[in-house]
C-alpha cells in the first residue's frame, strides 16, 4: 500500500521559534496555534474552518518561512520535501512522479496554514495548476479527498476508466468506482476528477503507453481465461506499487471491466499501426 504519511514534525516547535524569533508576530501565535487545533480536529476540512483574517505583515512573515527561512524555523523538511516528495504517485490525482508540496488548502484563502504539516501534501505538476483554489470549498461535498486524513484514498477503489472504442485509436474516460459510496462521496469523488485530472495527459499516457504495453503483452493469447489472469496480476502489482488510485491501476481496473477491449488486444496483431 503506497501510503502518504504527513511529515512527521512538531508544529508546536515551529510556532515556538516563531514566537521567539519574530517578535511581532507574539500575538499571531495563539491564534495559529489555536487554528491548527482545529484543522486537526475537522480534518483539513474548509467547510468547518473560518479563516483567519492576517495582517498582510503577517502573511508575509509566515511566506518569508515557507519560501527562504526554513533552516531558521527548523521547517527545512519544506525545502527538502518540496523537491522530493518521495512519492511514487500523485495523491490527488494519480498522475506518476508528484513533484511538488502544495497547500491542500491554499495559502490565499488560508494563510495560517503555510507552514502547518498537515496542510503540506504532495502533488504533481499537472493538478497543481488546474486545481488552483477550487480547493477552497465551502461546501462539504465539494472538498478534495485529503491524503492525510482521507485513508479511502489508499484502502479503496475509487476511480476506473471507461474504454472507449475504436480500439485502434483508443480512448480513456476517467470514472468513480461503482464502489459502497455514499451519494455525497460520489460527488466529492466526481469533483476530484473534474478538477484534479488532466484528462489529456492521463488519456495520452494511457493509449500510448499501457495500452501498447498490454497490447504486446496480450496479443495471441489463445484464451480470454488467461488474458485476463495476467490483467488481474498486474493490476495487483500496480495497487501494491504505486497504490490503489494510481493511473497504472484505474487503467487495469478499466480494463477488466471491458471484455470487448481484452478481446481485441488478444485477437488483434500487435504490430498493427495505431
Ligand atoms: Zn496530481
């Protein structure tokens, strides 16, 4: 189970430094303080949180630490973490390779959290951008799944792709996983997808990577039987790898949901041209 684990650090210290190190910011400290509290205890979750309202100095103080401070503040797993996110897969959006840390509720509507651990996720380049501060939703079936707090990002299937015909010039439809949800899972689960996915770049990595792949794989195969047995075991392999909402394993899980398009792969020279 490829798991995100918060980074593990002591906010409290950090928000000691700060008291010590900036003294005009010795009142803003409680009320952090207080605000990390409550993000705890509500999850990360913006429908129950009210923003503080920080002095531009403020603002920029915290930013100063999150961008150019971190040895100081002993926040140098920022810098370290924003490089290398040591991460197999993009949490949000399952896209390969996340190469950035980014505030799961952004630093525009919520700058108390800048330097708060648990609001520091890793992510890739491509949702980044997209999701902007659509992230910022009031409304509980609007919020993202949050990798820290969220585990059903990690123990369940929520997305699969729809493959769509013709199979030589395929194309991949992102979709949520029938699964046991409720209907405002489902929602929050379509929403991810509409903010978070790069429909393009998951349909080319799809069609021309893992798609050829398995075409090549596949291609002979006398038995749908055995086709689809080599299907199952590479999608176990990718759940176990890059975790269960990976773009590997929606694409596997696509794929044994479509007789049609197992049969074509088996049935269909691999060489052909696409
Ligand atoms: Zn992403």
């Amino acid at each position: 189970m490829s798991n995100v684990i918060p980074i593990r650090v002591s906010n409290n210290r950090v928000l000691k430094q700060i008291e010590t190190q900036k003294p005009a910011m010795a009142t803003t400290v409680p009320l952090l303080r207080n605000a990390y509290l409550n993000y705890h205890a509500h999850k990360g979750h913006p429908a129950a949180l009210v923003p503080l309202t920080l002095t531009e100095a403020e603002r920029n103080a915290l930013y100063d630490i999150y961008q150019g401070e971190t040895q100081k503040y002993e926040v140098k797993w920022i810098g370290k973490f924003r490089n290398a996110p040591n991460q197999t897969y993009c949490p949000l959006c399952g896209s390969p390779n996340p190469s950035q840390l980014e505030h799961y509720l952004p630093r525009a509507h919520y700058p108390e959290f800048t330097l708060l651990s648990w609001n520091l996720v890793p992510t890739c380049a491509i949702c980044n951008p997209k999701r902007g501060h659509h992230a910022h939703a009031p409304m509980e079936e609007m919020t993202l799944v949050h990798p820290y707090y969220e585990e059903m990002l990690f123990t369940q299937n929520l997305f699969s792709v729809l493959i769509v015909p013709p199979f030589s010039a395929v194309s991949f439809v992102p979709v949520t996983c029938p699964g046991p949800f409720s209907q405002k899972i489902i929602r929050r689960l379509e929403r991810q997808i509409e903010i978070c996915f790069d429909k393009e770049k998951l349909n080319r990595w799809l069609a021309n990577k893992l798609w050829k792949e398995m075409h090549a794989e596949l291609s002979g195969i006398a038995t749908q039987k055995d086709a689809m047995a080599k299907i199952v075991n590479k999608l176990k392999i990718y759940q176990k790898t890059t975790g269960s909402n990976s773009w590997d394993s929606i694409f596997f899980r696509g794929l044994i949901a479509d007789d049609n398009a197992v049969q074509w792969l088996c049935n269909t020279p691999s060489d052909i041209l696409y």
